[in-house]
C-alpha cells in the first residue's frame, strides 16, 4: 500500500501510518449509506442521549464501519444534567474534550485540516452552546448537525473548527 502523508495540521508534520492505526474503515457502498443515513434522522427532534450530536455523529461512524464510537457512554445520559455528570464522571471538563479523547486517542481517526474534510467526515463546529459534531454531507459543501430544533444542514469549511477522516477502504483517496 502506498500511502501518502496527510496535509499538516496547525504547523504539525502529520504521521503517515496514521491512516492504518485506526480500526475504522468506510464500508464499499457508504454513499448510498451516507444518503440514507441523513434521510433517516431528517425529521427526528432532538434529545439527549439518543438524538444529540455526539449520539448523531457516532450513529453514523456505527452505520459506516459496524463499530459504535459511542459505546462507553451510549445510554447512560437523559438530559443536560446526566449528560456533564456523566461527562465529569469520565474525566472530561466538556463535551468538546470527551470527542477529542474519544475520536483521536481511543478510535485514531487522522485529523484533517478542516478544508480537506470529505463527504463522510466528522467535523467540529463550535456553537453558542459549545463545540458539536457534525457529518460532512454528500455534496462535500454542507455537513449536517443536530441542534435543539432537530437537524440542521452547515457550511463545512466555513464552520469548521477541526476535521476526522474515516478512511477509506483501501488506503487514502475521496
């Protein structure tokens, strides 16, 4: 396999073997999976615990690669409350520090510039509320989030605060 080095991340000279240490791997038909995945969740308000960003975003690397992201606090938070004593609980001061942990160390997603995300990435925006999860769309230009009014649709570059790619199978290519 030949892999080529992933664009730097704020002046950090990125680790090639990146892509290979994480277990995550995109399914052959994601697109299709990507398109129904969206649909799905379109209309579905949202709720702590099972329809939030976090809950939303691993809900989609779970549908992508069979591995659920989510496992270590996937039910175990009903509103804002059990949410940060939850989050406390694990040793995290927020929601935003849990994802970095969760995504970079546990799971090894490669972090991308933001500008370099694609369709099917995981992307951070921050919100009045705090940093959120959110899934690059298929058109590459929009990523979609969750949001107390249910799903809303981003501009990925322009809201972007960090990026995650889930590679792909076999090797780096979108």
């Amino acid at each position: 396999m030949n892999l080529r080095p992933w664009p730097p991340v704020a002046g950090k000279a990125p680790d090639p073997k990146a892509i290979i240490s994480t277990p995550l791997v995109r399914a052959q038909d994601w697109e299709q999976r990507l398109h129904a995945f969206i649909e799905s969740r379109r209309s579905a308000p949202f709720a702590w615990g099972t329809h939030d960003c976090c809950i939303f975003a691993a809900d989609w690397v779970l549908a992508l690669t069979g591995k659920d992201i989510a496992a270590d606090f996937r039910g175990k938070y009903h509103d804002e409350a059990s949410c940060i004593a939850l989050l406390k609980g694990m040793g995290y001061a927020d929601a935003g520090a849990m994802m970095l942990d969760q995504l970079e160390a546990k799971w090894k997603l490669p972090v991308v510039p933001p500008t370099f995300a694609h369709r099917g990435d995981l992307i951070q925006v921050q919100q009045p509320s705090g940093p959120a999860l959110c899934v690059v769309g298929l058109n590459g230009k929009h990523a979609h989030g969750v949001s107390g009014s249910g799903l809303v649709r981003l501009r990925t570059y322009w809201d972007a605060t960090r990026a995650w790619r889930i590679p792909y199978l076999g090797g780096i290519h979108g």
